[in-house]
C-alpha cells in the first residue's frame, strides 16, 4: 500500500522537474532571438548589450555598433542616424555626416567617422576606442567641450584625428604618442592647456601637426625632432617659452614652421640652416634675440619670412634682398644700430613688405619701384630721408605706409594713381606740390559723416612735431597754459565720473583734433584683409562692476601707434592714469580668448611700460585695470603713445592688433589757483609795514632759507629727502667734497645715508638764466640713455640752484687719461667701448631723443667714468641754459676752445655737427693717450689735430697709436683714428652722423658707406 502511493508521487514531481526545464530552456532560447536593435537605456549608459549572445558572424559587429551609438550620442548628432547590424549594406543619407566601412567578406568595420561642422555640442567618449579600425576621426568645428579621452590613444589604425576648432580643454593625452600610423594631427582653436607631450615625438608617420591657437605652455619638446616625416608645424598662438629647440633642425622635409605669439626665447638655431624645403617661416611675436642669421638665404624655396616683433640686434643681412623667391617679407623692432637698404636688391616676386621700426637709414632705393608684384609697403618708422622714389610710379600698390620717418620734399601729385586703398605719410616733412591743396592727399580725414575707411586715402596728418604745435597754439591763442587736467572717454561718449568731466571721443578718423585742448592720431593697418571705421571704435561684450562703467563700454582702438596730445596745460608735474580692459580677445566661443594684445606704453616720449598685456594684467578678458604714472609737462603738451612692435597675437581671429585704451585722466600734482582777491589785498598791505630790516636780519640768519631747504624734498632713486639734507651731504658745499669744476659751477659729492650723489651748484650770470633753470630740469629728467649721467633731481630758488646726478665712481675720462694722480689703466678694450658709448650717446641726443639736443661742449673733462668704467656723458641741455646771455659763456673758455667746431665762428646756429667735430678730437686723445696740445717741438706748438691730418696723409695714422698700449687691436685703432679724420673735417655737411658712426664701431657698416672721402689710412 505504502509503496503503491509513492509511485503517483514521484511520478508528478518528476513531470513538475521537466516542465521546469522546459520553462527554462525556452526562456533561454527566447533572449537569444531578441530583435538586434533592441537595447537597454540607463542612467550611466546610453546603450548595454550581453556580448556573450551578440552575433559577429555578419555586418558590423556588436562592439563596434554599441561603441558609435554611444559616440553619436554623446556628441549630440541631430538627427542620429539608426546603427544596426547591417548599417554598412544599408543605402543612408546622413548629409553632411560621413561614416564609412570597410568590409572582409561578410564582417565590416568602421573606418572613418567624418562629422566636420555637423552641429555637435556634446562630449568625446572614451567608448571611441571600440572602433579599433578607425583610420580618420574628424570632428572639426563644432561646439565639442570636455577632455580628450585618453583611451583615444588605443585607435593604432588611425591616420587622421581632426578636433580643430572646439571647445575642448585640459591637456593633451600622452597615449597620442601610440599613435604610430598617425599621419595628421590637428588639435588647433581649442582650449587645451599644460605641455605638449614629449610622446608625440614617437610618431613616426605624422606629417601634419597643428596645435595653434590653444592656451599650452612650457618648452617645445625636442623629442620633435624626431619626426622625421613632418612637412606643417603649427604651435602659433600659445603660451610656449624657452628656447627653440635646435633638434629641430632635423626636420629635412619641414615646409611650415610656425611659432607665432609665444614667449620664445635666445637665438634663432644654427641648425636650422638645414630646412632647405622651408616655405613659409613665421617667428614673429616672440623674444628671440641675436643677429639675424644670414643662412636664412639659403632657403631657396621661402615664400613667407615672419621676424616681427622680436629682440633681434643689427639688421637685416643684405642675402635676404635677393631671395626670388620670397612673396611675405615682414620685420619690425630690429634697434640699434640699424641698417641700410643694400645697394641692388633682387625681390622679383614679393607681394607684402613690412619692415617697420628697423632703424633703416638712409633713402628708399629706387630699385623698390621695380618690384612689380608689390602691392603692401610698410617702411613706417624708421630713418629714412630723401623722397617719395620716382620709380614708385611703376607700382600698383594696395596699402603704402611711410610714416615717422624724415622724408622731405613735395608728395608727388601721382601718389593718389599709385596708392589706390589706403597709404600713411603723416610725421615726416613733406611739402604739397600747391599751398592749400592738401584736400587733394586728405580724404576727409575729419569727416564726422566719415563711415568707411575704404577709400582712396592718403593720410599726411599730423605732418611733424611742428604741425603739432601750430594746433595747440591755435587751441591756446595768446595763453599757452590754460589747462591743468584732461579726461578723455576714448572711443565713448561723454560722462561725469567721481565730479570729473571725460570728454567725448567717438571719431573714426586717423587724425582729430578736438575744439578743446587735444588731439589723437592712428597709424598703421590691421592685419586682416579689410577694415572699416566700426574697428577703430569696441563695444565691450559685457558690463563691469564698477562705478566707473560708463568709461569702458567703448574703447579706442589702433592697428599700429595710437598718440594721444593734450594741449595748452601748465609745466609741471602731472598724475597720468590710462583705463584699459580688453573687449576684443575675451571670447571662448570665436577663439579669441587665447590671442594676446602685447604693445608698448611711452609718455612723454619715454617708455614707461615694455610688453603690456592687458588681460594678464587684469586677471583676463572683460575686467578692468588702470595703470598710473607720473609725468613731466615742460613745453605746454603732454604726449601718450601707445604702440604696437609685433609682439602677441598676429593672426589669431579677429586680427585686429595694436594698442586698446579705453580712457584718459590726467590731473596736477601742484596746486592749482591762487588765494583769494581779500586775502591777497590783506597780504599786500601789511608786506608794506613789514620792517624791510626785519627781512633783511632773518635772510641773514638764515632762517628763512633753512626753512625752505628743510621743507623742500627731492626724489632721488626712489627716496624722498630734503635739500637741506642735500646740502648738508656735501658738507655744506665744502671744498673737501669738491669733485669737480667748469664753467657750469662746481660737483661736489653728496653722501646721503644710503646713496651718494653728485650734486652741481650752478653759477648763474643773469635773471634770464635763473628763470630758466627751473623750466630745464623738467627737460632733464626726459632725457635718459645708459650712456648719459642720469640726472635725478633740481632745486631752484632763492639764488641757489642744484642739479643732481647720479655719482660717477671714477670721475673724468681728462683725470683718467691726463692726469698724473689717476691709477686708472685704459686698455685697449676700455678705450674703444668708451669710444662706442660717447658715440651712442651723442646718437641718443642728436637722432633718438624726443628734444633732439645740441651739447655743443663735448670735452673729455665732460665724458665721465662709472666703477666699471663705462662712459656717460655728463653737461648736456647745460650749454643752452647759457646761450643767449653769451656765447662764449655758453662754450666756455680755455682748453674747451680746442674741441670748438669752426663754425662757431661764422654761424649763429649750431647744428648737431659741431659736436660730431669735437666727439673727433676726443677720439684722437683717447687712442693716442695726449692732449690735442701735447706734441711740440722746439720753436711751437704743434696741434695733435694737425699731427693727425698730416699722418693721414701719408697713410701713417697707426703712428698716433699711444705707446703706452703694449697690446690693441690694430684694425679697431685704424678704424677709430679714420672716423677721427672725418668727424674733424672743416666742413659740416662732409662730417658723418652719428648713427653712422655707430654703425662703424659695432660691425655693421664700414668707414666708405659714411664717407664722401677716400681714407687712406695705414
């Protein structure tokens, strides 16, 4: 019985066990016939599928397909084409979409992904690495953010990866250096940052590398070098530094080398002289220093030479004149010496001509007229003289700017048939062909109703300094010093900010001269193919927190100089504040956030700040910074000037460079006014019952002259001290601390607590004088260069007048060569840098300097010697302070007779040759080691000059080599005595310049290019 139940038992419980098999088996079945499209969404994945029961045996396999859905999504491609097994048989249109397989039989695979400009505004995921068969990713210019996957590096097939012009940032993945089929890399207008990764060195196929326009920085690996296949380096537009590295030089099949607008520093390679298959080579922007290399000629193929706004020394080498094959030649900022156009030239071919602020002297070449493929010339700023080359009437050019140079003569009535967009002749001294016909050169350049600068113009405003002038008095009618402050809402409207009147400033001319007391001129051209007014006047893109708003919603803009005048204001010293931000280079979304605008500050003609930038120095785009400076009024004007040398971005969207300013303050550091009327009539009649005794009895005590000393101070290297503190330094003006004697007053040696200075106690011979002391120290402290005594403070009252300077540890160059008490030992060496630094001074005064000064009483007593014993000339501006009280005054007396120029004798206007006459003498004494009165012989005295000019000719000078220099060297002596010989001719006019004497004595030139004689030295 019991066993006859158990049987029906296990009978159910196994048909229960089976059933659930069967259950199980056909669910099984049932998940692997799920539809291929069918996939589940989550939170963290788009899409997941069970590789385990995914098909591969056909179409495009699982991973693949999953990997691009993910892709497509993440990246927000609208509308989003459907992936499935079969999708590379299936006929699609994903317009301008390209996504294209390869197939092997019945398997395919994903080669390349073309979505350029598809709209995408999503991110790169890593998943991307799935499509290991991918050989071209392009994703260019989209609206793409976030990183760089670094999984990216895992697609080895890959030729092309194109993410140019995103919204991409962080850094660069090293795993890009996997990369080893890799042929194209363009990661430009992004916003990555850090260090270009050593490992893209290892790629050994890549042709194409652009990184421009991103915010890296740090040193160009050298691991670059390696590549050995790379005809394009783009890394423009960066914040690079360092040196270039010369492992570069490698790269035998290099044709684009760009480097713009980083922070490059040191020498252009030597190694580079094997890029022969260079075309283009674009440096500018940086601070790259040193000669530029002449090898640079052997590039036979260059079409394209940027050097802009670099450190570079000397000039332009003469080879780069004669390359055919050259259409861009663009260079600025090469300073002293300078350099001559060559005699011949062979620029066939050019197109663009930039080579501004190179310190060319001399006259533009006729030849220049022969390039007929010239269409922009950009000599502006220079030392040009002479005129407007006939020749150019051969040309068609677009653009032509010629501004601040020292051209003369009458503009040339063709000039509107050569020039026909837009040309600059403005600071120079030409003359018009008719008095009153400028209308015919001036395109309404003070036109209000003025909306577009496309036309036919040709600015000549302001013509000089002298044009200048004849405005403020104009401004100023009989009273020259009307004003004491200027505000100026550049580029905006007028506004009242803090109680301060800004006036109006909304003019899109190149030149205006305001109703009121000022005036702005704008030069140059922006690098960009067009331009119109709406450039020189800037929105800024956003409000700023700030009570002062109203002056940066505009701002003034300027491709090359921007100078603003301010007219008719009192001498004196006065507070400069300049308000920048910068509107233009501040967005994300058009790339311009990564340009840089880099341009120099002068004032007064001196430069107060090197390199501005205004972001960095904001804190960035759209924020506000103001920069504050002291300067000195001394002829009624105050001139601010903002230029650009080439430095920061050159091309970087939207290519409008140069200085931005957006306003102008500028108020007295004096008292301004008078007391009132009753207070001045109460002083008056009680200065009557003043006992005049009384008076006389305190002056005589001293009283009231120590009060004065004690209560004014001077500013000496940054400290502040009193007069009398001055004075008490020197001991009271003690004979003990006398340093020095002419016929200016007498040096005495001020030792401060914590500087000495030299102080000179003036002799003045009339009230004339007097009045004018105080008016020349003003001028004074404009005139700086590191071959001048700088002078750092005056005082000028009650009889006592002082200059003080900076101490000159060694005194005279006449005490170290003359005198038997000095223990000095010239060298050869001292000798000639001394020769060269006189000669740059005398450059400064006569060519550099903004009042372009006279000494008129150059003497070795008058050339001084610091610890290192460098020269610095001392004296200068003193001569005219004494000029027209007496002449003789003003040149001296006794052994200052010698250096004398004989013009002094017949002309009433000295010019700057008659120190060039006595800058030869000296450099007679200092080679021969005598006086110019120390050779004689028995019965008279024999003069070194004429000793010099007689062994000159007999090719003897080497004779007039002082014995005493057991070693020299013969060539730079030969030199130095034949630059004597010209310096010392009768004639003014047959003397050498200065700059061209500098020239000589650094290498750049020889003594037959500033001669108009034969020297036939020995």
């Amino acid at each position: 019985m019991g066993q006859s139940f158990l049987l029906p038992v296990l009978l159910l419980l196994s048909l229960f066990f089976l059933c659930q098999l069967s259950s199980a088996f056909q669910s099984r079945s049932s998940a692997q016939v799920v539809p291929e499209t069918s996939y589940t969404r989550n939170r963290n994945r788009p899409y997941s599928y069970s590789p385990l029961y995914c098909k591969t045996d056909y179409g495009l396999p699982c991973p693949e397909r999953d990997a691009l859905r993910i892709l497509i999504f993440k990246l927000g491609l609208n509308p989003a084409p459907s992936i499935t097994r079969g999708f590379c048989y299936e006929a699609k249109s994903l317009g301008s979409v390209t996504i294209d397989c390869t197939c092997n039989g019945s398997v395919c695979h994903i080669t390349e992904i073309n979505m350029d400009n598809a709209g995408l505004t999503g991110v790169i995921d890593g998943d991307v690495a799935k499509l290991a068969y991918l050989k071209t990713l392009d994703l260019s210019n989209n609206e793409i953010y976030g990183s760089i996957p670094y999984e990216i590096g895992k697609l080895t097939n890959l030729i092309t990866l194109d993410l140019n012009g995103n919204q991409l940032s962080g850094t660069i993945p090293e795993s890009l250096g996997n990369l080893n089929k890799l042929q194209e890399l363009y990661l430009k207008l992004n916003l990555l940052s850090g260090w270009i990764p050593q490992s893209l060195g290892n790629l050994s196929s890549l042709q194409y590398l652009s990184l421009r326009s991103n915010k890296l920085s740090g040193e160009i690996p050298h691991e670059l070098g390696n590549l050995s296949q790379l005809e394009i380096l783009r890394l423009d537009d960066n914040e690079l530094y360092g040196k270039l590295p010369s492992e570069l030089g490698k790269l035998s099949k290099l044709k684009e080398f760009w480097v713009t607008s980083n922070k490059l520093i040191g020498k252009l390679p030597k190694e580079y002289e094997n890029l022969k298959n260079l075309k283009s080579f674009e440096v500018g922007g940086n601070y790259l220093s040193g000669l530029i290399p002449p090898f640079i000629a052997n590039w036979t193929n260059l079409t394209s030479l940027n050097l802009m706004g670099n450190d570079f020394d000397g000039g332009l080498p003469p080879e780069i004149f004669n390359m055919t094959s050259l259409l861009y030649l663009r260079v600025s900022d090469l300073k002293s010496p300078g350099f001559s156009f060559p005699e011949a030239a062979n620029l066939t071919n050019v197109y663009h001509v930039i080579l501004r602020d190179c310190s060319i002297m001399g006259k533009i070449p006729e030849y220049i007229g022969n390039w007929s493929w010239l269409r922009v010339l950009d000599l502006s700023f220079n030392s040009l003289t002479g005129g407007i080359p006939d020749s150019f009437q051969n040309l068609s050019l677009i653009k032509m700017f010629l501004t601040g140079n020292k051209l003369g003569g009458t503009i040339p009535g063709w000039i509107n048939e050569v020039v026909y967009y837009k040309g600059d002749l403005s600071y120079n001294d030409f003359t018009f062909p008719e008095p009153g016909r400028e209308h015919m050169y001036l395109a309404s350049n003070n036109s209000k109703n003025d909306t577009s600068l496309n036309t036919r113009t040709i600015n000549v405003e302001p013509k000089n300094r002298t044009n200048i002038y004849q405005i403020m008095e104009e401004r100023c009618h009989d009273k020259t010093s009307k004003f004491h402050s200027l505000f100026i809402n550049a580029g905006g409207e007028e506004t009242t900010i803090d109680k301060r009147h800004y006036e109006a400033d909304h003019n899109t001319s190149l030149f205006y001269a305001s109703p009121n007391h000022w005036a702005y001129s704008c030069s140059g051209d922006f690098l960009s193919s067009s331009s119109n007014s709406s450039d020189y006047i800037k929105n800024m893109t956003c409000g700023v927190a700030s009570l002062d708003a109203p002056l940066y919603e505009k701002a003034r803009l300027c491709p090359q100089a921007l100078t603003y005048y301010g007219f008719c204001l009192q001498n004196g010293n006065y507070t400069v504040r300049l308000h920048f931000a910068e509107t233009i280079y501040a967005k994300d979304e058009d790339h311009s956030s990564s340009g840089k605008r880099v341009f120099d500050i002068y004032i007064q003609g001196i430069l107060v700040r090197k390199d501005y930038n205004i972001k960095e120095r904001a804190g960035g785009p759209n924020k506000i910074c103001n920069e504050t400076f002291t300067a000195t009024v001394y002829d009624n004007m105050l001139e601010i000037r903002l230029f650009w040398a080439g430095k920061g971005s050159l091309y970087n969207p939207p290519s409008l460079n140069g200085p931005l300013i957006s306003a102008i303050s500028v108020t007295p550091d004096f008292k301004v006014g008078g007391l009132p009327f009753a207070i001045i009539v109460v002083i008056t009649v009680a200065a009557i019952f003043i006992p005049l005794l009384l008076l006389a009895f305190m002056w005589t005590m001293g009283w009231v002259g120590h009060k004065e000393l004690r209560e004014t101070r001077v500013e000496l290297r940054g400290k502040s001290y009193t007069v009398k503190q001055v004075v008490d330094a020197t001991q009271n003006f003690s004979s003990k601390m006398e340093i020095g004697r002419g016929q200016f007053g007498i040096v005495y040696k001020a030792e401060l607590p914590d500087q000495t200075v030299a102080v000179k106690k003036l002799s003045p011979h009339s009230k004339q004088v007097i009045d004018q002391i105080g008016r020349e120290v003003y001028t004074l402290k404009t005139v700086k260069h590191h071959n001048l005594v700088e002078f750092l403070d005056g005082y000028s009252k009650r009889g006592l007048h002082l200059l003080i300077y900076e101490y000159m540890e060694h005194s005279s160059l006449a005490f170290a060569l003359f005198d038997s008490k000095s223990n000095l030992v010239l060298d050869w060496n001292t000798r000639f840098n001394i020769c060269l630094g006189i000669a740059k001074a005398l450059k400064y005064l006569h060519e550099d300097s903004r009042l372009k000064i006279v000494h008129r009483n150059i003497k070795p007593s008058n050339i001084l010697l610091d610890g290192e014993l460098k020269a610095k000339v001392s004296d200068f501006g003193l001569a005219k302070l004494y000029e027209e009280e007496n002449l003789n005054v003003a040149i001296g007396a006794g052994d200052t007779l010698v250096y004398m120029a004989p013009e002094y004798a017949t002309v009433n206007v000295i010019t700057e040759k008659a120190d060039v006459y006595s800058y030869g003498i000296v450099l007679l004494e200092i080679v021969s080691g005598k006086r110019d009165a120390d050779f004689k012989s028995d019965q008279e005295t024999v003069y070194l000059i004429d000793k010099a000019c007689l062994l000159h000719s007999k090719g003897k000078l080497v004779n007039l080599i002082d014995e005493k220099l057991h070693t020299y060297n013969r060539d730079q002596a030969l030199t130095i005595l034949d630059i004597a010989i010209l310096c010392i001719d009768r004639s003014p006019s047959r003397r050498p310049t200065m700059s061209g004497v500098v020239s000589v004595l650094e290498g750049n030139k020889n003594i037959r290019e500033i001669s108009k004689v034969d020297t036939p030295s020995a």
